[in-house]
C-alpha cells in the first residue's frame, strides 16, 4: 500500500459534485484506488474509489468532457 499525497491541489468531478483530491491510497494490484477529496461546497471530506471521479475539463492539456484525447491533427484542425 502507498500514499500519494500532492502540495498543488487537483480538481475533480465526483458523483457529489466537484472536489480537490487530497491524497490517493492504493488499495492492491487488483483494487480500485481509493481519493480522498475535500468537497468545494461545504468543505466536507470525502472518499471515493478511481472509477468514480474525473480530473476538470482543461484545455490546456487537452482533457476534455468526454474524456477523449484529441489528436494532434484534430488539434490543428479545430485551430
């Protein structure tokens, strides 16, 4: 088991809303790691396991909504 724990926060989407992680543990080689995020509205904390949270839409680094990674030609095209 390791922690990962970050000094810049990551936003997330999860199924209560949008979050910061705090911190990853893994669970196993065969287990779902497990976030733990501080909820944006109300500050609460709370735990979720990797399948049900998604990092913000950021153009920047091309992350989109629908969790497609454009390729480099789409990118040029929608230029």
């Amino acid at each position: 088991m390791s922690i990962a724990i970050f000094d810049i926060p990551v936003p997330i989407v999860t199924p209560l809303g949008s979050a910061y992680i705090l911190y990853i543990k893994s669970n196993g080689y065969l287990e779902n790691d497990e976030f733990a995020c501080v909820m944006l509205k109300g500050g609460e904390i709370k735990h979720f396991n990797s399948a049900q949270v998604r990092i913000w839409e950021n153009k920047t680094y091309e992350i989109t909504k629908d969790n497609e990674l454009k390729t480099s030609e789409e990118t040029k095209e929608s230029s």
